[in-house]
C-alpha cells in the first residue's frame, strides 16, 4: 500500500480495510517514499502488517511479504 496515494492516503486505506470485518484479514505492507518515523507509527497504528521504504530493494520486499503471508 503506497501511503502517498493522490484521493486519500495510504494509512487511511488501510484503516478501511482493517476495520471492515469482511477485510480485516488482508495483509497490507506500506511502502512510503517518505522515511520519517512519524510515517511508519501511522501506518502501523492503522493496522499494516509490516513498513518499508522507496526506493523498493526488491530482496528485502519481497522476504517482508513471505513472513507476512506465513503470520496471516
């Protein structure tokens, strides 16, 4: 989930999605172009499963989305 999409942003996405218990199963992982601590407690208080940063290491993504889908 990009968390700097252009109508609404990503952690309020993802609160939707969290708290709709039709959808509160879906794994979200947030990618932000925007490194500040700040982003990250956001998006985890929203409810994503895990956070990482633009530019993508393409390695680290996709081990993130491994263990995420092991824990969901």
């Amino acid at each position: 989930m990009d968390l700097s999409l252009p109508v609404m942003l990503g952690w309020e996405v993802t609160n939707i999605i969290k708290s709709n218990e039709k959808t509160t199963s879906i794994p979200v992982i947030a990618l932000s172009a925007n490194a500040m601590e700040e982003h990250k407690q956001r998006a985890l208080l929203a409810g994503v499963n895990d956070y990482d940063t633009k530019p993508v290491d393409l390695v680290r993504l996709l081990a993130k989305i491994e263990l995420t889908l092991k824990d969901s």
